[in-house]
C-alpha cells in the first residue's frame, strides 16, 4: 500500500513538472478587457492565478463549514466522553457487586444513571448494588422498573422472586414466577421455582402441567420427569378420593404405579385404593412387584392387611410369599423375623435377626432381638446387651430429605424443612453424601436423583 501511494505521488509530481516544461517552451501573452478594465499577462501567470483562486475557494468553504459544525461536533464529542464515563461507572460498580462492596457499587450506580440514559443498563446495577445495601424497597424499585422494559422485565421478575421468598410472600413470589414463566417457559430456573412453588402448594395440576412444559423444553430429564409426575399422580389421587372421586382416584393411582412402580409412595397408593375397591388379590401382586425393587416395611403391613389373614403362623407364610421376591434383602430378613416373632418363633426370629444384621446390627435389629429374649423368656443380661447395643448401633433407613437432610417419621412428597418436593428417599444416614444447606442447594425437584 505504500508502495501504491509512493508510485502515485512521483506520477502526480512528473505531470506537474511535465506541464510547467511545456508551458515554459510555449511562452505566449494572454489579454483580459472587462467593465473597462484592460489585463496584459503571460499565458503560465494566468493559470497559477487561476490556480490560487481555485484553493482559496476551496478553503473558504472548508472554514464555512468547520465554522458550522464546530458547536455540533463540539457537543457530539461531549456527549461521547461522557457515555465513557458512565460506561466506567457501570463497570466499576459492577465490580464492586462482584466484590461485595455495597458503599463502592452503590455510589457507581447513581452516577451511571447520571451519566447514561439508558435505563436497561443501569437498573440492574441499581437493583444490586440497592441487595447488597440492605435497602429492600430501593431494590424492589428497581426491580419494578425493569419490568417497563421488555427486555429488562424476565431479570426484574427474577428479582422480585427471591424477594418475594426472602420476605415469606409465597402468593406474591408464585405471581411473579408465573408471569416469568410466560415470558420463558424454556428457562431452567423459571421451571424449577414454578414447580417447588406449585407443589408446595398443593396445586398439583398446575405443578404438572409445569412439568410437562419443562420435559417438552428438554429442561427436566425423561428419568426425572417419569418420577416427578409419577409423585404428582399420587398426590392427585388423594386429592380425589378426599372430593369423594374414587374412580379417578384409583385411575390416577394406576397411573402413577405404571410410571414408576419402584416408587413406594406410588405402591402404597395403588394398592390402598385396589383394597378398598375389593381388588385384593391384585393389590398383592403391586405390592410383591414392589417389593423385588424397593422393599419396605410399609410394603409388608399392607400386604397382610391385602392377605386378610390373622392367624399368626400363617401369616409368616404370607409374608414369606412377599419377601421371596428378594430374599436376600436385609428387609426381608427383618420382616421374616418380625412375622415370626409374632408367631413366638424365637429360633426363626433370631436366625433372619442374625442374617439381616450381621457383624453391625442396626439399632433396629437389636431392638427386634431384645424383643426375642424379653417376649421367649431369655436371660435378662442378653436383653439389657441388645437394648444397651440398641443405644450405640448404627442408625437405620429411615425417609430422609436428599436437599436439607431434615429426617421423617413417614413418607411426604414436600419436605416439611425445606419445601423441596419428591426429594424423601428411604435410606441410611451419610448416603447422600455432603449435603448443603437449603439456601445454596440447587432446586432440587427437578434436578436431584429421584426416588421414594
């Protein structure tokens, strides 16, 4: 390129120099008569005066016009310089957010609306820097006023949500999450707060319907979505048997046992429902198909009330039915022994005692073998070693909230310490792993590992 430029100034320079020789060998005298006026000059003085005259023109009108535009660009130029300022600002005291400086990012955010007009980028510093300050209401100011902007209004609601939660104003934080979910519906965290807050609730209808939208969006997974729905299905079905609807709370019951027939809550319900209805024989077969997946002591109560057998002896032999699904379960050992304590089969009793709970017996299974030496008469120091063993063996499965960690005496889809829905699994203590506090776990209905 400035090769280019190079070539093309020695080819202006030689036609210059071209002319002025040519002009030079053809001297000649050029005469002038106007108003009067009469002009003798040479023919090359001619042209350089018409050559001066032509650059003054030329610079006259490029003084005309910087004179102007001067105030023009004057306050281009300024208004500029001050877009970087309030750029600046903007960053600095989205920095300071960043650094939890409340005093700094504040500062910066009144100066960034001083500086900038535009709303869509100030408001958001103005809503955090407002949180991080404590000042509820400024924050809430802001947050209403991104909602003028469409594209500000999905990142106000999304402030007005949590403090709506933070504030304990579960109506209004569901209102919000609703028209967020409008605005988005293929929002991963819109879906998620939606569906805690709808269960939470109790509107199980509208919670599923949430669901199925997120399952379309591909936000929650077909594994989770299975449960989830399956747990909604439960919920709706006791909702209709309390409104007296019995055929379509047992279709709903149906419904969630073939989603998920792993799921206790789902096996319980079905076979409740197929008991009262005079189906007994098939709530036998949900309960055993339940059991080879999941056993649970609840599975076995139902299963002999399904039996409609009282004689104790017998009823060992009911059980036995149930637990040979999967016999080698520690539950089916327990049960086995619990039917046979019933019965005053103390042998039997401490041999499956003895196989569910090996070289560590849970406090359950010493508890069960204090039964045995009380209830057949043993010696009285064996019965105070279990209780006393009782004391310090490992805790056993109970239902246990994967979010919080919060312990239940019985099965729930929404846990009572955290609102978390379908996170109550039957397992022991320290199976979850390390678990956080409500406030930093992620929404963990539609994200955790589902079972119960």
């Amino acid at each position: 390129m400035t090769f280019l430029r190079t070539l093309i100034w020695f080819a202006v320079a030689a036609v210059a120099m071209f002319g002025a020789v040519w002009l030079a060998e053809r001297p000649g005298d050029a005469t002038i008569q106007w108003n009067g006026w009469r002009l003798d000059t040479s023919v090359g003085v001619l042209l350089g005066g018409v050559l001066i005259l032509i650059l003054l023109a030329v610079g006259g009108w490029l003084l005309y016009r910087w004179i102007v535009g001067a105030p023009g660009a004057l306050l281009e130029g300024w208004g500029e310089s001050r877009r970087r300022r309030g750029y600046r600002a903007l960053t600095q005291g989205l920095a300071a957010v960043a650094a939890g400086d409340a005093a700094d990012a504040q500062k910066n955010a009144r100066k960034a609306e001083q500086l900038l007009s535009e709303p869509s980028l100030t408001l958001l510093l103005s809503a955090q820097a407002a949180q991080l300050n404590g000042d509820r209401d400024g924050a809430r100011r802001a947050f209403n006023a991104m909602l003028e902007d469409d594209q500000m209004a999905f990142l106000g609601l999304r402030g007005l949500i949590a403090q709506a939660l933070a504030d304990g104003n579960q109506a209004q934080a569901l209102d919000y999450a609703q028209r967020a979910f409008k605005l988005r519906p293929q929002t991963s965290w819109v879906v998620h707060s939606l569906f805690d807050m709808q269960a939470q609730i109790g509107r199980w209808k509208d919670a599923q319907e949430t669901l199925e939208t997120g399952l379309r969006t591909k936000v929650v997974t077909a594994e989770k979505g299975r449960t989830l729905k399956a747990l909604l299905l439960v919920e709706r079905s006791r909702a209709a048997e309390r409104e007296n609807y019995e055929v379509d709370a047992l279709d709903l019951a149906r419904e969630a046992f073939g989603l998920a027939p792993e799921r206790i809550a789902a096996a319980l319900r079905y076979a409740e429902l197929l008991i009262t209805s005079g189906q007994a024989r098939k709530a036998m077969k949900t309960l055993e198909r339940t059991w080879s997946l999941a056993p649970h002591p609840d599975l076995v109560a139902l299963y002999l009330k399904a039996s409609g057998e009282t004689d104790p002896l017998k009823r060992v032999g009911v059980v036995r039915r149930l637990v040979e699904h999967k016999a080698d379960d520690a539950e089916s050992h327990i049960a086995l022994a619990q039917a046979s304590l019933d019965a005053g089969l103390w042998g039997e009793a401490r041999r499956h005692l003895e196989l569910a709970g090996g070289e560590h017996p849970t406090a359950r299974v010493c508890r069960l073998m204090a039964d045995v030496e009380e209830r057949s008469g043993g010696d009285p120091a064996k019965l105070h070693e279990w209780l006393a063993r009782a004391a310090e063996a490992p805790a056993d499965r109970a239902w246990r909230c994967s979010a919080c960690g919060a312990h239940h005496e019985a099965w729930r889809s929404v846990c009572e310490s955290c609102g978390a829905f379908g996170t109550l699994h039957w397992r022991a203590p320290g199976t979850f792993g390390h678990i956080l506090p409500p406030e930093l776990q992620p929404k963990p209905a539609l994200q955790g590992p589902m079972t119960s």
